[in-house]
C-alpha cells in the first residue's frame, strides 16, 4: 500500500512534560489525526504479519534530522496501515528537499 502524508513534526516535539506527568504533544497529536483522516479516506487496512515500511521525507528546507522525523510517522499508522508497530521488520527511509510540497511517502509491504 502507498500513501503520501503531510510532513511530520519532529520527535522533538512529539512529547511534553507537565510536572512528572509526559504526554504527546498538541502537535503531534493534531499530525496523527490528519494521518488517520488521510488513510481512512484512501480506505486503508491493516496488514497482519511482518511488514516492510518504506519512507521518502521531503522536507520544506535543509534542516533536520532523518532519524527525528520517523516516530511520529511510524506511530501515525498504528490502526491503518498495521496493527501496530512491533510488525515492522524492516524500514527504509530517505531524505530530499521540496520546500514547495513537503511531505512523507510512505509503502508498507507485507512480509
């Protein structure tokens, strides 16, 4: 399955702290439910079983790491393109530049 999301907010910005509490912040949060409203509409189905998830970032302008921006949108596809994301055997991720369409395309394979 192929599916083009927004781009991600970073991992730096995906937990908040209150206190001693942490929870996800308002950012991420908002990102996970534009995700989940895009793949319900593509009518997306989760895969069973070992999956392969490819990720092509393209990012509105040279900053930022690869590595920050794959746990908001791996987490993102939990209830949609798998069941969770202890299925994912294997990742492959890229990165390039498109400041006029940032976003995140995403393949998810069966295994």
């Amino acid at each position: 399955m192929k599916i083009t999301l927004d781009y991600p907010p970073s991992a730096n910005v995906y937990w908040r702290r209150h206190g001693n509490v942490i929870h996800r912040s308002a950012e991420a949060t908002a990102y996970k439910e534009a995700a989940g409203w895009i793949c319900r509409t593509a009518g997306l189905q989760p895969i069973s079983g070992d999956v392969c998830i490819c990720l092509d970032f393209y990012r509105p302008a040279k900053r930022g790491d690869l590595d920050n921006l794959l746990k908001v949108t791996i987490d993102s596809l939990i209830g949609f393109a798998y069941e969770d994301d202890s299925q994912i055997v294997e990742i492959h991720a890229m990165r390039h530049d498109d400041k006029l369409a940032p976003r995140v395309e995403v393949t998810v394979s069966a295994l």
